[in-house]
C-alpha cells in the first residue's frame, strides 16, 4: 500500500472511532422527567449514545404520572434540535376534543401517538378513536399497560390488533413485560423467576404482525435480566418486532443509575447475533417510524473505493493486513472505542480486531493476537461491541480458544 493510501485509511478509520460505532434509535423519552431539563437530556442522550431520541409527551392531564412534559414542550425540542429528536402526539383519550388534538400534533410532524398511559381499559371506544387517527396517519401507537391502572385488560388486546390491522401498536411497562411468562400473576410488576414462554405478550408478538415491543424502563430490563436464556430466546424469536427505549429520568446516562444505558447493554449482550442487536438498537425502528439513517460510511484505499457492506468476510480479508499499523497508530482511538464497549483495552490492545456491522465500523475485541498467528487470524473474526465474542465465524474455523 503507498503512503498516501496508507495515510488516507488510517484517517477514515479514525474518524469511523470518533462518530461512535453504531446508529442508536431510543423510542422512549420525555421532557421534564422528574424535573431533568432540556440541556440534563441531551446530555443524558450523548453519553448513552443515542443518535436520534423519539420524545413521548404527555397529554394535557396527569403528566404521565411524572410530570412529563406535554405535545408544545416535545415540538419546541424537536424544533431547536431537529438532527436529534423526533416526537410522538399525545392526549388523554377519553377527554371531549381528543382526537383533534392528535389531529393538530401529528399535522405538525408527529411520527406516531403516545404514550398512552391513561386509566381505560384497551379496548374502549377511547382506544379505538386513536387507532382511527393513527390508521389515518400511517402512524404507531405506543401504550402503558399497567395491571388495574392503565390501558386494562390486555387479555383482550388481540381484538384491537384484529379490528386495526393496518395500525402498528408498540407494547410498553410492567404488564406488558409480565406477560411474557404464561404464568404470570397479574398483581406482580416486577417479576423475578424463571419465564415459560408462551404468556400474552409472546403470543401477541408471534400472531400479529402490526404488535411490537418497546424494551425501555425498569420493566422492559427485567424482562431480559430475570432469565437471560429465555431471554436469548426471545430477542430471537422476535428480532424483527423489539425496539430499544430508554425512559430513564437520571441524569447520568451511564452506569447502574441508568436503566436505558443497562438495557442497551443488555440487548448487545444477549442478542444470539450482532445482526439481532443492530435491529433491535436502530433497525426496527428506523423502518417502523420510517426515520433516515446516517449515511453509509466509504472508506478509501489505495484507487479502490470500499464500500462498507454487510458482507463481512470481503471486508475482513480487506482490512486484516493493515490491522497491527492501525493498533500502533490509533492507540488512544482503540482505547477509547475499547472504553464504550465496556472493556478496558490498556495494555491489550493486541486483542482488537474492526469489523462491519451492518454498514458501519465497529471496533472488535477477541482473544485473538494480531502479530500471533496470523493464520488463524485470518481465519476467525470476532464482532464485538459489547457483544458477546466469536459470534462470527467466517471461514467455519469456530472461535477462538
Ligand atoms: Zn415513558
Ligand atoms: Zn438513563
């Protein structure tokens, strides 16, 4: 390789390290949670690494039961931060004018509706106006469902989903998560044992294609930390209808304070692949809310323009020669991409591999030695970014030792 291309190539790489590793979508956000101000939330986004926030107002009572923010506070965000934020329209469901006020938010630019977190049972006439407008809209809905307090009686939601199939619903909180296990005890939000698969919410998800599910909040943490080899299962079984959200109100965003942080964590840890994490953090809901992606990353070498495709075997035989320059050169840059995966690299660094994830550079972390055996490095490639490793297996050698 010439110098210049050389050259060229380690800068493009770089860069790809200080952009972060990969798009974030979270669902679930709100204004003046628990007090936190605009400024706390942004912040809050950045270091959970979240490229696009979707803001739930609340209606224009109860606040969520948290003094969330309402539909004006949600476009005057959006609006001064367009690149960031996109919101949702919300409104008590069975107050007298609701439907024009969703009317009025989603002409404004709302990309869905809620959260509804109102006390109605599911099915009401109130839940069937604002499938009426989301149907109308081409929009979501997302729904609270909360045993005896909000959107009751999910045992007959399946109704809803059949009277509006054309209309997207996004399940969200304790009854939601609960009832993953068929034996779920109604009364119990926060449950700890071991889930039989097969309750509501797993069925809903298998049977109908316009049910998804919004893994934010303590609720949606539990469900995946309470048995993680069911819940290896279940990321599976529906990696094509599960969203990441954070609905946090600290203001950290890293760290055990921070359940959107862990829950994002928890997705990349558990999900059997890196294509079912990537869905779940972004993919899934950049086609359910129909939001743009950032660009493709190109990388230069040389004359030939690589682009970076999902084909991961091409791009590991591309990059592995220049790999032990780029450990030498960007040893802050590793370290610090090493960092946001949750490992601490100093002193390893020999152990970083890059990698594609769905268009985008990654670092990766193995057991493998760059300047070790190169045969057999050749021949594997662990993904990796806070992923489990040896999930990918390029030429079928198996993982590393
Ligand atoms: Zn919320
Ligand atoms: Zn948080």
């Amino acid at each position: 390789m010439s110098e210049w291309s050389r050259r060229t190539f380690l800068a493009s790489v770089a860069a790809s390290l200080v952009h972060a590793a990969e798009p974030v979508i979270d669902i679930h956000q709100h204004t003046n949670y628990a007090g936190r101000s605009d400024d706390e939330l942004i912040a809050h986004q950045t270091k959970m690494g979240v490229t696009r926030t979707v803001l739930l107002p609340s209606g224009s009572q109860y606040g969520l039961d948290v003094g969330a923010g309402g539909n004006d506070s949600v476009v005057a965000l959006a609006g001064r931060h367009p690149e960031k934020f996109s919101y949702f329209a919300n409104e008590v469901p069975d107050l007298a004018g609701a439907r024009q006020v969703l009317e009025k938010y989603l002409k404004l630019g709302a990309i869905g509706i809620g959260e509804q977190k109102f006390p109605v049972e599911c099915d009401s006439p109130a839940i069937h106006m604002v499938a009426e407008v989301a149907e109308e809209f081409g929009v979501p809905i997302l729904l609270h469902f909360q045993h005896a307090k909000y959107n009751m009686g999910i045992e007959r939601f399946h109704t809803v989903l059949e009277k509006h199939p054309r209309v997207n619903f996004i399940g969200h909180a304790q009854t939601w998560w609960g009832n993953i296990d068929r034996n779920h005890q109604p009364e119990v939000m926060y449950p700890k044992t071991k889930v039989a698969p097969g309750g509501i919410t797993d069925r809903l998800l298998s049977d109908y294609p316009n049910m998804f599910g919004d893994l934010s909040a303590g609720s949606g943490l539990n469900a995946l930390l309470r048995d993680e080899d069911h819940a290896q299962g279940f990321l599976a079984r529906h990696q094509d209808k599960l969203l990441f959200g954070s609905d946090c109100d600290d203001r950290v965003g890293e760290g055990a304070a921070c359940s959107g942080s862990r829950c994002l964590a928890t997705i990349r840890r558990l999900a059997p692949t890196a294509g079912i994490a990537t869905k779940i953090v972004y993919g899934n809901a950049a086609r359910l809310l129909r939001l743009k992606l950032p660009e493709r990353r190109k990388l230069r070498r040389g004359a030939a323009q690589l682009h970076f495709a999902d084909d991961l075997t091409f791009v590991h035989r591309t990059l592995h020669f220049t790999l032990e320059v780029i450990v030498h050169q960007l040893e802050r840059e590793l370290e610090w991409a090493g960092r946001l995966a949750g490992y601490d690299l100093k002193g390893d660094l020999l152990a970083v591999h890059f990698a594609v994830a769905d268009g985008t550079l990654v670092a990766a972390t193995g057991a493998a030695h760059l300047t070790g055996n190169g045969t057999r490095f050749l021949h594997q490639f662990n993904l990796h970014l806070g992923r489990r490793p040896g999930v990918f297996d390029v030429n079928g050698t198996g993982p590393f030792p």
